[in-house]
C-alpha cells in the first residue's frame, strides 16, 4: 500500500477528493495533510477524516527557499509517504525539494497545460479568447508546471464567462481527473489519460 502526503494551501477540495477516494482496493492510503498556511481550510477537512496534518509556515523562511523546503521535507519525512500530491498548494518548489521526488510527486493545475503556466489560468483563457480550458495532472520536475502529463480534462468555455464561472466548471473536472490519475499511478500505470 503507497502512502500519499497531500499539500495544500487552500479549501482543499481537490485534497477531500483524493482522500475519499483512497478506499477499498484502491493501492493508496493518505498518511499526511500539509499546508503552508495554518489558515487552509483544508486542514479542518483532513482532521475531520482522521488523517494527520501538519502546518509549515512559508512566511519565517522569506528570502530563504531552501530553507522552507528543509523544513517541509523534515515535516513529511517522519510520515513515510511514498507520493506526494500537490493540491493547490501555492508554493514554487525549486529543484532542491523536488529532485529527489522526481517520479513519485504530482500536481494539479488548472489549464490544459502547456497552455498557461503559472497564475489566472482562466482570466487568460476567456482573454485568449479561447473555446475550451482544462485542468492537466502531471509529474513535477523543477520546471514550473511542466513535467510528464497524465491526465487532462476539458470543459468549454461559453460565452460572456467569468473567469470564476469557467473556475468552477474546471474545478469539477479537477475532482474527477485527479483521483482518476492517481489510483492508476500509485498502481504503477503512467499512461496518460483524457477525460471530457
Ligand atoms: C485548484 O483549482 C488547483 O488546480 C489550483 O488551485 C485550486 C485549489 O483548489 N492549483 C493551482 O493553481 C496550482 N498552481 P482546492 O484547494 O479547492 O483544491
């Protein structure tokens, strides 16, 4: 059985998905929930089901990334996770965390990536002017949103939509597509897969 570390930095929607889906014969168990802001609304979620959570505050490291990513490792080591996921955790992980957990740590971004890296993904799809959006699960490497893609899920775009509307309708996808990718990954399958 692996054992997944959730970090998050938010509401955690996307946490509550993955953790709810690690029942039964699926090969994976949640061990820990983290956050990077003791604020996430997340947290109240993970304890809420049972599973440890644990807090690293970015804000005493600033100017000091490796730092931060010291302290993050040290957080998760004692919790023999296997996967990580990242979970709308909104924290740019330099190469010195995430090189030696290249291959067994995942994010979730919301675009069809490589379109739109990085922030306000849906404000810059509307603004493309652009009929349909996403939400990608890749690998992460040291490359901002970039990595081996394992899972993509569209949703258009309508007309006259809000950047919040269009959010909301990828947000649904996201709860789909990461559960999805990760059952197949923590059973060793990597073959990407489209849904929508
Ligand atoms: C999700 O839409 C996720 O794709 C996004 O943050 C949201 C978190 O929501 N992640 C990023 O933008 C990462 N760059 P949640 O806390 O409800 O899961």
């Amino acid at each position: 059985m692996k054992r997944v570390a959730i970090l998050i930095s938010g509401g955690g929607s996307n946490m509550v998905t993955l953790v709810d889906s690690m029942t039964g014969d699926h090969p994976a168990r949640p061990c820990l929930v983290l956050s990077n802001n003791a604020e996430a609304g997340g947290l109240a979620k993970a304890r809420a089901r049972g599973i440890p959570t644990a807090v690293v505050d970015h804000r005493p490291y600033k100017g000091d990334r490796p730092a931060f990513e010291n302290a993050l490792a040290a957080a998760i080591a004692p919790h023999g996770a296997d996967i990580i996921c990242l979970a709308g955790f909104m924290r740019v992980l330099t190469a010195g965390f995430v090189t030696p957990w290249q291959g067994q740590m995942l994010n979730i971004h919301p675009s069809l990536l490589p379109k739109y890296r990085g922030l306000n993904t849906h404000a810059r799809a509307i603004e493309a002017g652009d009929n349909e959006a996403g939400c990608t699960v890749h690998e992460v490497t040291a490359e901002l949103d970039d990595g081996p893609i394992l899972g993509q899920a569209r949703v258009p775009i309508h007309e006259g939509d809000s950047p919040e509307q269009l959010a909301a309708r990828v947000l649904k996808q996201e709860h789909a597509l990461y559960p999805a990718v990760l059952k197949r990954f923590a059973a060793g399958d990597r073959t990407p897969i489209t849904l929508g």
